[in-house]
C-alpha cells in the first residue's frame, strides 16, 4: 500500500515506532518489546548508542544502584572484561557499581545490536525520520528516508529518542534550550581518540588537573577552544579519548550551524594534535579517530506535562510517578569562549526523581520522550543527562508506549505509579 506524504511511501504498521538508537531509544525498544510489542527502532546512522558510542564519549556516569538495562550493560561489559574503571575497583564494599566506567564502545555497539536482535526488533540504520503526518495532535504516520526509499510508518505510539528532540519538533511541540539568561546552549564537542601516550602518562581526574594541562598547553602557545582538556586512558591498553574542543553557541534546531561546527571541530583536533607534539610527553601522539558526530550536550529540552527546574534538583523533590533517582550534579560547561564556568550558580543537586510526566510532551498526545530530549530547564538537564538516567527514561517511555498499544490507550492515560513499580521491578531503587 502506498500513502502520499508529498512523497510517495510504502506504508509498514508497528505498535511502537522509536526515532533515535542512542541508549535511550535502544532501552525503549528493550523495553517495549520485552512488554510484547511490535517494534521499529529508526536510527540515521550505521550504529547503536549514539554520544556514548558515535561521540567517543566512553564513560557511563550515575550508574550506581540503577538496575534495568543500565546493570545489563554493565553485567555484560564487566564480564567480558570490557570496562576500565576511572576512580578505583569496579565495585565498591557494598557491592555497589561505580560512576565513571570506561567502556569498550565496540562491545557496547555489539552489544545492544544482540539484544534488540534477539528481540526481534526492527532496526532501520541509515534512516532519517523526516516528517510527521499530524492529526488533532497525534502522529498519524512517520515519514522516514531510508537507503530503500521513503517508507511510512504507522504506529499506535511513538517514542523520541533523538537526543535533540527532533520527533517531537516534527510534531509540533514547543521546546527550548540554552542558558536562562544568554539562550547559548552547552557547548559541542568534538572528541578523538589518540595513541602514542607513555602508559604512565597522568590522565585529568578532576577540574584541576584539566585546568592545568590546558595552562600547559597556553604556556606552550597552543590555544585550544575548550576552556578545560579533557585526557583519559580509555578501556583499551594505549588508546586515550582527548578532548580539546568547544564548539560554542551551536543552536540544535540549525542544521548550517551544526555542520559547520561539525566541520571546524573537526580541523581542530588535528590542529592540536599536531602542535601537541612539541610538548613532553606528546612527541608519539597519533590521531586513531575522530568522531564523525559532533557530540551535542544540550539540544531541544521538550515542554513536558511535567517541566524539572532548578529547586527541584537542588531541594531534593521526590515524586510519585518516579522513573530515576538522579545522583549527579550539576554539570555546566563553558558557554562562550570567555566564559568563566558557571557551576549551577555554586549549587549541588541532591538526589531527586524524574517523574513519569517529564516524558510527556505537551501538543502531541501519542509521544514519548526518552533520554537527553526530556522536559527540564537549563540546570536540571545539565544534571539528568548523563547515562545513567537517560537509559531509565527509555525504559519508562518503552514500558508506557507498549502499554498504550495494548491497551489502546494515551501515554497521558497512563498511571505514573504502575510505571514506577515497573521500574522498581526492574531494580531501579527509587
Ligand atoms: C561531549 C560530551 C561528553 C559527555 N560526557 C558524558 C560522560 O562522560 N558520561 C555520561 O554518562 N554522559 C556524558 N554525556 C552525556 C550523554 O552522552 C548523553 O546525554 C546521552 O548519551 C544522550 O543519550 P540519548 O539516547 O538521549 O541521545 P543520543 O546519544 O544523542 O542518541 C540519539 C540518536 O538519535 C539519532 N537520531 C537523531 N535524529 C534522528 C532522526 N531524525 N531520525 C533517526 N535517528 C535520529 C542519532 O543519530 C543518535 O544516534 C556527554 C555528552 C557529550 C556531548
């Protein structure tokens, strides 16, 4: 059967279409289908992870006590021996998992392709959803481009895992991103992954030491964009994820703008490797890779039924319709390239919950958000974004949109309380 977007389409029926095969939209589908679900995931590029994998971004944080698919990962990954731990043994006396993994990302890519294989989930690579078909603000039909040609895909619910909100734009809904006062979102980064350190080399542990090799690095006369370099030992002997790059203002809703900081990221980590080898220590670097993905901290932040805010995460707020119990900080970086580091204006987050609401875009009533994309303002995602809760929310968002198929119903018909005890029955200590 074929349906008329202004492009023609072969039309393929699911129960739950996933935009987006980061962790969050990989969880989903894990989610969703283990609940009986009929299952496509829609990934543009070639590979399964997204930041974590395509970004070079190989260190899962806020893991601890988290159980689902975040202690799948890491059973699996530990038990292959693919893991480096960045502070200490894997586990502490409690038995309890650390934050600050280092992964092997080939593992994890492998990995998760096993898993949503062994689920039977269709996983559609190099496939771009483009367009929403909307009626009374539901999705009717996704129009996805693929390598075969546009296929349409009908689906009772759907889920945006896009990291920057990119189903959910589609549709509709309103977002927002960028710092309270300056609009600038975080900053970019473009990261590489390098040889030829001495083993013994000293990686940046904390702030300071990543202020002081970039000291190092001004003394020297190399001028880097990132206001701190990051250097660390990856999971594989002799391989070192560095990261120098800043790309600084980068609107997530401008595809020239992305591009080209995609492109001038790019030129300078080879910039600076090739200056970096003047200094001590430097002379055998080597370049093994560079990204192909600029890796974006803050994209779309989606409005939500629920929208979490600065007090809540400094005050602790708990909520019944629990998903995740959020242990990290908050984790601004440098916002222009004279910036001074706003460090959540000196304030810590205390443990808080993401409740099932934040989930829920306001403006499309059969949307899913997952992961990065959730409703929340600039400081509350600077903090919820890392792994350890964006794989939570996928889980949740799986769980809610395979009911809905089910039962016929709206992820907004869903109780937030029953999606709670899913994910306590899954170990999530909430
Ligand atoms: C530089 C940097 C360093 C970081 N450091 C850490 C860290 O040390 N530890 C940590 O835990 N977290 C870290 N984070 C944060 C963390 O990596 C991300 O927030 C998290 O991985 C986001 O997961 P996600 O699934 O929401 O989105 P993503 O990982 O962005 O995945 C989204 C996926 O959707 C796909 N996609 C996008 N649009 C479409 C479309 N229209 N159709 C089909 N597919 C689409 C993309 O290709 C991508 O694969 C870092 C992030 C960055 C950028």
């Amino acid at each position: 059967m074929k349906h008329n977007f202004f492009l023609p389409a072969t039309i393929i029926q699911y129960d739950v279409v996933i935009s987006g095969g980061g962790l969050a939209g990989v969880a989903a589908a894990v989610s969703a289908a283990r609940q009986g679900a009929r299952v496509a995931l829609v990934e543009s590029g070639g590979e399964l992870g997204g930041d974590i994998t395509k970004g070079f971004v190989p260190q899962l944080l806020d893991c601890q006590d988290k159980g689902g698919f975040v202690a799948e990962i890491f059973d699996h990954l530990n038990s292959g021996g693919h893991t480096r731990a960045r502070r200490g043994a894997r586990y502490d006396e409690t038995g309890s998992k650390i934050p600050g993994t280092m992964i092997e990302t080939e593992y994890l890519k492998s990995f998760l392709d096993k898993t949503l294989r062994d689920l039977q989930v269709e996983v559609y690579y190099h496939s771009l959803a483009s367009f929403a078909e909307l009626s009374e603000e539901r999705i009717t039909a996704l129009l996805v481009t693929t390598e075969g040609g546009n296929l349409c895909f009908k689906a009772h619910t759907y889920v945006d895992a896009t990291g920057n909100g990119q189903l959910a734009a589609l549709a509709g809904c309103e977002y927002e991103f960028g710092h309270p006062t300056t609009g600038s979102p975080q900053p970019a980064s473009m990261n590489m992954l390098v040889t030829g350190l001495p083993e013994d080399f000293p990686q940046t542990e904390n702030n300071a030491d990543k202020a002081k090799l970039k000291q190092v690095f001004e003394e020297a006369g190399i001028h880097v964009s990132a206001n701190e370099i990051f250097l660390i030992r990856s999971a594989i002997d002799g391989c070192w994820v560095l990261s120098v790059n800043y790309q600084y203002d980068v609107p997530p809703d401008d595809p020239l703008a992305l591009s080209q900081a995609t492109r001038d990221g790019r030129i300078e980590c080879t910039e600076v490797a090739d200056a970096m080898r003047k200094l001590p220590g430097f002379e055998k670097l080597d370049i093994l890779l560079i990204s192909s993905h600029l890796g974006i901290r803050e994209g779309r932040r989606i409005k939500g039924q629920y929208r979490l805010t600065f007090e809540d995460i400094t005050q602790g707020h708990k909520f019944d319709d629990a998903i995740s119990l959020v242990r990290f900080s908050i984790d601004v970086h440098a916002i222009d390239a004279a910036d001074k580091r706003d460090h959540g204006q000196g304030k810590r987050a205390i443990p808080y919950h993401i409740p099932y609401r934040a989930l829920l875009p306001l403006g499309c009533d059969n949307l899913l958000l997952a992961g990065r994309c959730i409703s929340g303002d600039f400081y509350a995602h600077a903090s919820y974004r890392v792994v350890g809760n964006v794989i939570p929310t996928g889980e949740a968002a799986g769980f809610a949109a395979a009911y809905c198929a089910r039962e016929g119903t709206l992820p907004g018909n869903v109780d937030g309380k029953a999606v709670r005890e899913y994910m306590e029955s899954l170990g999530y200590q909430l």
